[in-house]
C-alpha cells in the first residue's frame, strides 16, 4: 500500500476567522508514506491548518495539493482521508462494528466485502469481540482504537490527527503512541499529527513541524529540532533548556561570537545566527544533561563551582538546580545503578560543560 | 423531619387539586342520568353513543385533527430548519430571530389572537382551513424550535465532520447521522405541536365561524345550550388520547430530558 500513498503540499496557506488570522503564510510538504507532527503551544494554528487540509475548512489563499491534484475545490468527502478526532467523536447511536463500517457504507462497497475488512481493522487495532458495544462502553483507549480504526479502514490517501491522545492518561498515551507508530510504518500511509505535546512529537514523527503565531518557524528531525534548534523560541519549546544572559563584545573572524555572561562576567566564543551587533543583549541556551558533574578537564571544557539550590529526583536522572556565579544552571544527572548517591541541597559542587553545546539567540520579545 | 412531612402534605393536596377536574369529568361521562351534575347517576355509555349523534362535534373534531397534524408537519420542517440556523450559524441578527421565534410563547394570547386576525382578514383567510393552519404554525413552531434546538445542542458538530471526512456527503451525513440523534427531540416537538394544536382556543375563536370550526370551540358552543353529559365524553375521549400520546413519548424519548 505504500507504493500509491500520496505526499502532501501546502503552498502560502493564509486563514482568516473574522479579524484574526490564524494561518500566516504556512508553505508545507509532506513525502508520500511521511509521519510529520505539527507542534506549537496553544492558538498557534495547528487544528486550522489540518482542517483545511480534511477540507473542513477552506484556504483564504495558498494553494493545497494532495497527490498530484489541487485539492482545494475538493469537498472533504471527496478527499479520501481519514481523520481522528481530538474527543474521537465516534457515532454515539452507532456500535463499534457500525462506527468502523461507515466509511465503507457511504463508498457503497458490497456488504460481504465491508465485513471481512472491517473485523480484519478490528483485529488490527486489537477491538476483536466489541462490535456490538455502543461508544459510551468503551474506556478511552478502546475508543481511541475505534476511531484510528475508523480512519484506516476506508484506506485514506492521508490521515490526520488532531491531538487523539490528549484525553489519555500518561501511561496509555505513550502506549498509544507507540501502536500509532508502528501501525503507520506497517501500512506506510502519509501522516499528519498535530500536537501540543514535545515528547509524543519527538516519539511519533519521521519530521516535525513547529508552528508559532501561525507559522512554520521550523522544520526538521526530531533529532534536529532538539540538537540544533533554529530560535530561541523553538530551543525553548521542546525540552527543558538552560537560559543564560550574556552581550555579544563582537564577532570573530571564523563566525563565532564572542560574548560576555552576565552575571560573572565570562568571556566566551559561541555559534550565533548572523547580524547581532556588539552589545546586543543575547541568551545562552544550553540542554541540562549537557551539563556534567566533576567534570574532566578538557579544552573547550566550560567550569564552574557552586552550590546546591534544589534537587528534582525523577527515577532515571535527577535535576541538580546549582547556583554559580554564572546564574542558576540545572544539570540533569543519570541516576547510578543501585541508587548512587547525588550531591544534596547545600552542598558545593564543580560542574562543567562544552562551549559548542551552547547555542546562543536573541531573548523573545517579551522578555 | 417535619418539614418532610409537611412537603408530602403539599405534594398530595396539590396532586388532588390537580386531578380533580379528571375525576370529575371521567365518571360523568358514564352516567345514565341526563344533566353534568357530579356525583355521576348509574353507569352507561350512552353520552359516548350521544357523540356520533353530533355532526357538528365530529366535524369540528376531524377539522382540529387536520389543523393539528398539518400545522405539526409544517412546523417540524420549518422548525427544524430554523432551529439549524439559530444553533449552528452565525449570522446578523441571530438572536433578533431567536427571541422573535419564541415570543408567541410568552405574548398574551388575546393580543396574539387579534393581531393574527388582522393579518388574514384582509387576505380572505378567515373562516378558512388556511388560515387556521397558519395561525396555529405561529403558536405551534416555538415548541418546536425549543425541543429541537435542545436536542441539536447534544449534537456534537464533530460528529458531523467525521461523516464528511468518511465520505459522507452534507445530505447523507444529515441522513445518518444528525437526523436519527435528533429524533428524541422531533418525536417530543410534534407531540407538543399536536397537543397544543389541538387544544388552542383563544386565537382560533378568531378565525373560526360557520362551515370551519375546531372542537374546542365546538363543545364551548355546545355548552351553551345544552348541558349534557356528551361532553363529557367528548372530554374523556380527548384525556385517553393525550395520555396515550404522552406515554408514547415518554416510553419511546423520555419527556423529563425536554424541560430538564
Ligand atoms: N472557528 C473559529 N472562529 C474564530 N476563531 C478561530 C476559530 N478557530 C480557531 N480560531 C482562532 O484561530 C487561532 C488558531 O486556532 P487553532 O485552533 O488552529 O489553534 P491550535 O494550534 O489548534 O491550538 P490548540 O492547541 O489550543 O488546539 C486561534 O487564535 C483561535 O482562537
Ligand atoms: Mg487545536
């Protein structure tokens, strides 16, 4: 099946609702058989971009191809795709079998042929045994299933989710994640996942897409956008990160900036986008487990000693909130096996880190 | 504990209260003597016989039940309708339309009565089954629009969307899926519709007149002159109807959701 998926392209998608835009220009393309996430704090756009991709909602300008066809005159239901809910919104008068069936019942395809496919998405999606339960029956991960299960069965050019794992709790969530995961792989669709939420984004997608005030501020791997974020809003939206001010002094002849941290007062040489003048006012980011304790002395080898403010135990790692002279920086420590002991509140520490793992941006505006 | 006895007091003397007119009219309606005087005198259908013997009544009845069910069938497509675009759209004067679409409710009937009177007199639909129908559209449809606005606001619009996204056209997505869980709300609006059709006497009283009468009117006109136990029966009849049409919609809807 992954032989006729179809890609994705979005090119200057504008949406306006009343007076507020909430699509600004968003140009996207999705390779036939990609999972790509699109990932942005609340009001950023995300649900609008994926419902004038189902055809929910239609562009103001930009163009929306899916395959080789312009799709935006299409009707949704001429779309072909299949599309999970944020609450599921599964038929509540219809059973599971019903629910699943729908799709294939409005294609009109032959009744013998509805069945077999859908108890064989039934078993997919592990639901075997439920046909006959009504929605309200089901706990959420089973209408989770019912719904993913709904999507798949009509074989959908694309499918688009729109945060489906929200209403999960933690421990299903990240199961669901991963049976999403898998069951794309295997049926090779191209797929788009909106969500708010960094880790499942970083679990799920081949490529994630981060949105801010309506538009694509980054696109990449999920390794990309964690290890060379583009802003600082991107650095700072996924994964915990260390922000330390510094002012650019000026620039090197290799690229790099030379800055000074403030407080202490050190001097450093850092990577940094282009055009920030000497005494522009900057910030630091560098990832806690980045930050080592004891560190070996290495050139390059950034140190500094402190104390303990603040210990955060999360099973695997332990956060050290340590403050310097440089600020507070927080080191994200793995824990030894047997439970090894940590430094404790108060006690003096000498921790250290690579220069090149900073990444220095201009603070946001608001700040 | 008092003041649960006293509220048991209250629930009993107001049901009594409330009942009384049935207990009355139902055992009249079975006397052998020939005047409606309670308590009833022996036991005898003869008033229910009476009835058939009454031209006049059956006829206003079969007009009351024309009115009633053509009125109702007008005001669920219109109703329906209306009650879509007040919840699902956004549009200049929405809530204009929504109050103008409740006020028959609230309007004193008497002022409704003679307002509509103007309007049709002048179109040569007075004394008419027209003008009756479309009178009792305008005292019928808010019912209508409330029960079903009601049971649309448990619609999620979502599963609507899924539909389209399923391949399911507006019409068919309608079909299968907004229509069957809007039934509750349909089957509890015509019956209301039906009821307050079927017993609305004020406006009517304007409208009606020789050759196009309704039996409310009929059996007041009746009672002018003749106070026999035939309307009672007529009464008792019109009870058993209401009843049964009341428990079907309970059985098959449940009445408590509408005023919940
Ligand atoms: N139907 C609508 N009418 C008016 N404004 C809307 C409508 N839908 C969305 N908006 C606005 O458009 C912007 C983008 O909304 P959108 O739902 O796409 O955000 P989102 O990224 O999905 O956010 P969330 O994570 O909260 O779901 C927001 O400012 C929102 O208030
Ligand atoms: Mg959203």
């Amino acid at each position: 099946m992954s032989t006729n998926a179809k890609g994705v392209s979005l090119a200057g998608i504008v949406k306006w609702y009343g007076k507020v835009q909430a699509v600004r220009g968003v140009d996207l393309d999705v390779a036939p058989g990609e999972m790509v996430s699109l990932l942005g704090p609340s009001g950023c756009g995300k649900t609008t971009t994926l419902r004038m991709i189902a055809g929910l909602e239609v562009p103001d300008a930009g163009e929306i191809r899916i395959g080789d066809a312009r799709a935006n005159d299409v009707p949704p239901w001429k779309r072909n795709i299949g599309m999970v809910f944020q609450n599921y919104a599964l038929f509540p008068h219809k059973t599971v079998a019903e629910n699943i069936a729908y799709g294939l019942v409005m294609r009109r395809l032959p009744r013998a042929e509805i069945a077999t496919r859908v108890a064989d998405a039934m078993r997919q999606v592990q639901l075997s045994g439920l046909d006959d339960r009504v929605p309200s029956q089901l706990s959420g991960g089973q209408r989770q299933r019912v719904a993913l299960a709904r999507a798949l069965v009509t074989r959908p050019d694309v499918l688009l989710f729109d945060e489906p794992l929200a209403a999960l709790d933690r421990k299903l969530r990240e199961q669901m994640q991963v049976e999403i995961r898998q069951l794309q792989r295997a049926v090779g669709i191209t797929t788009i996942f909106v969500t708010h939420d960094q880790d499942e984004a970083l679990t799920l997608s081949d490529r994630i897409v981060v949105m801010e005030g309506g538009r694509i501020v980054q696109s990449g791997t999920p390794g990309e956008i964690y290890e060379r974020p583009g802003s600082h809003f991107v650095s700072d939206f996924i994964g915990m990160m260390n922000a330390l001010r510094a002012t650019v002094l000026g620039r090197e002849g290799d690229g790099r900036l030379r800055v000074r941290m403030e407080p202490g007062g050190r001097e450093l040489l850092v990577t940094g986008p282009a055009g920030m003048d000497a005494g522009a006012a900057v910030e630091l980011m560098l990832r806690p487990e980045k930050v080592r304790l004891n560190p070996p002395a290495a050139p390059g080898t950034i140190e500094a000693t402190g104390t303990v403010a603040h210990v955060v135990y999360l099973g695997p790692v332990t956060y050290l909130h340590v403050r310097t002279a440089d600020g507070v920086l927080i080191a994200m420590l793995p824990n030894a096996e047997g439970g090894g002991a940590q430094p404790r509140q108060g006690e003096a520490v000498s921790i250290g880190w690579r220069a090149a793992d900073m990444v220095c941006f201009a603070p946001p505006d608001d700040a | 504990m008092t003041s649960k006895r006293l509220l048991s007091a209250y629930v009993v003397v107001m049901m009594v209260f409330l009942a009384l007119p049935i207990a009355v009219v139902i055992p009249s309606a079975f006397s052998a003597g020939s005047d409606l005087s309670f308590p009833p005198q022996g036991f005898s259908l003869k008033w229910f016989a009476a009835i058939l013997e009454r031209p006049a009544i059956l006829a206003a009845a079969w007009n009351s039940a024309a009115i009633a069910v053509v009125a109702t069938a007008v005001s669920l497509v219109v109703g329906t309708l209306s009650a879509f675009a007040l919840r699902r759209y956004r549009f200049p004067g929405r809530a204009a339309l929504a109050t103008l679409f409740m006020t028959p409710l609230v309007f004193p009937a008497i002022v409704l009565a003679a307002a509509i009177a103007m309007v049709l007199a002048p179109l040569g639909l007075i004394r008419t089954f027209q003008g009756l129908v479309l009178a009792h559209i305008v005292i019928v449809l808010p019912y209508v629009v409330r029960t079903v606005s009601a049971t649309l606001a448990e619609i999620d619009k979502a599963w609507e969307e899924a539909a389209l996204t399923l391949g399911a056209s507006p019409w068919e997505g309608f079909r299968t899926i907004t229509l069957p869980l809007l039934r509750p709300g349909l089957v509890a609006g015509a019956t209301f519709s039906l009821i307050i059709s079927f017993d609305e006497f004020t406006i009517s009283l304007f409208l009606v007149g020789s050759g196009m009468m309704t039996l409310p009117i009929e059996m007041y006109n009746y009672a002018e002159f003749s106070l026999d136990p035939t309307l009672a029966a007529v009464s008792t009849l019109l009870i058993l109807l209401t009843t049964l049409a009341v428990l079907a919609v309970e059985r098959t809807v449940g009445l408590g959701k509408q005023f919940a």
